[in-house]
C-alpha cells in the first residue's frame, strides 16, 4: 500500500543558497510526525513544497500514490492535504461558530455571498466539530474575545472542516506557554486516532515533540540528519551536536 505523503528526494535553491537538500521520508496514516530542527533548518521551506505554496527544484511528492510534486496549492487542498493558517484579522469580528461554519461552506465550493442563508444548514455540523475540540461552550463568542490558545485550536477546527487526510501544521505550538502547548498537542494526537488522518508538524523545540510525536525527522542546514522515534532521535549523536553542541 502507498504511503500516506512520500517525500523523495527534495531540494530547493534560492539562487546559488540551498535552502533544503535531497530529504526524504514518508508519513502513514494514524502517525504524528514531526520535523524539527533549529530556526533556518529548512522546516518552512519544505511544507511549502508539500502545499504547493512552492515548487521543488529537484526531487518528488507523492500522495497516496499521487504525484503532487507539482501541483498547485488549491489542487492539493482538494486532494485532502490541510493546512492550518493565521486566522486573518478580518474574522476576528465573526464568532468562533461563524468561522467554522464559512470554513465548511469552503469545502461545499459555496459562494461567500451564499454564507448567510446556507450557514443555517451547516451549523450543527459546525457546532459537533467545536464540541470535538473541546470549544462547544464558545461558539458564540466573537473570536476577538479569544485566548492565544483558544484562537489557534479554532483554526485548527478550520482545518478539520475540510476533512484532510493529510494535516500541515507549521510550528502549531510557537507563541504559546506550556499548559497550552500541551493540550494543543494532546487533542492533535487524539484527532489523528479518531479521524483517521496523519499530522506532520514543525517545531524547533524538542520538549514538544518528544512527548507526543509517534516519528521525527530532523533537519539541519537543510539536510535530513536523523529520522526515528523520539528516543532515537535524542540519542542521536548528530542531533545532540546540532542541539545541544556536544
Ligand atoms: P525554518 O522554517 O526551519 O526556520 P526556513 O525553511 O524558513 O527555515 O528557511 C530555511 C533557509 O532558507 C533560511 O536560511 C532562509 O533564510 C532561507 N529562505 C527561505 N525562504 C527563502 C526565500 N524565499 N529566498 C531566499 N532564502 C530563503
Ligand atoms: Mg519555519
């Protein structure tokens, strides 16, 4: 059976800078899978190539069998690869069950101006994806009224709205203290299990990801310089010299 994602072999230059070089690995449904690696590794540049935000220069991405490599970010969208994003200031008016409900209306290809008479017939599905979240008790609330923490599980939930298969997560937990950086982790992994979906996250931290990520992958100045489970990643010799100098 095909892989989930199959990254072969990626690179991408900018000019004569090699920003990723020659990466490779896979992810499988049920998995959270984490790359991380120190700021500038190359961690950004890579999701933007499994997106499609940018194109590879060399190398090749597969989707379940498919080749995305050079697909365009709305194709693989459809293919059931999300991505969470910065909610935009402009939603923050809009109440929690209001963005779920124009994310839902996104995946039925409805129109914007449709939103307020077809949002009458996706408000429960909206309302059980907040409960599923844990956000149920503040669906009414505007969104400017959020916490830090409550505001990037929303946009997490936007997320979920169109059912991927495949979640990119960009340094989910950035920004945030340790009791929210945990239950955010902690409801990613349960939503992989229930779900059925794989999450690849970015990080560059390593507290966060060794309590909860099932396989990492490590880069460094754009290079894949470990790749296993938590605990063998830490024992690494290389990562312990890019972390900790040693
Ligand atoms: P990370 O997310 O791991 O912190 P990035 O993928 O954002 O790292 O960046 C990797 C390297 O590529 C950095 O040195 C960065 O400056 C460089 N880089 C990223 N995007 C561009 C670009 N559009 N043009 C030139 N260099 C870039
Ligand atoms: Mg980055």
């Amino acid at each position: 059976m095909n892989p989930m994602l199959k990254v072969e072999g990626i690179s991408k230059t900018y000019g004569a800078f090699v920003a990723v070089q020659d990466v490779s690995f896979e992810v499988n449904t049920g998995e959270l899978v984490a790359i991380i690696g120190p700021n500038g590794a190359g961690k950004s540049t890579c999701f933007n190539m499994l997106s499609g935000q940018h194109h590879p220069s060399a190398g090749r991405v597969w989707l379940e069998g498919r080749d995305i490599t050079r697909a365009k970010p709305r194709e693989i969208w459809r293919m059931g690869v999300g991505r969470t994003f910065q909610i935009a200031a402009t939603y923050h008016s809009m109440t929690v069950v209001e963005n779920v409900e124009m994310a839902l209306l996104s995946r039925e290809r409805r129109l914007y101006h449709m939103w307020k008479p077809a949002s009458a017939f996706c408000r429960d599905e909206a309302l059980s994806l907040l409960d599923s979240i844990g956000m149920a008790g503040q669906a009414h609330r505007p969104c400017s009224e959020l916490a830090y923490g409550d505001i990037k599980r929303l946009e997490l939930a936007i997320a979920l709205a169109n059912r991927p298969r495949l979640l990119l997560m960009d340094e989910p937990a950035a920004g945030m203290g340790p009791r929210e950086r945990n239950e955010l982790m902690a409801l990613t992994k349960r939503l992989v299990t229930e779900r059925d979906m794989a999450v690849l996250f970015t990080e560059h931290s390593m507290d966060v990801v060794f309590a909860y990520a099932d396989r990492t992958v490590v880069l460094a100045r754009g290079k894949l310089i470990a790749e296993g489970t938590p605990p063998q990643v830490r024992a690494n010799p290389r990562v312990q010299e890019v972390y900790f100098g040693s």
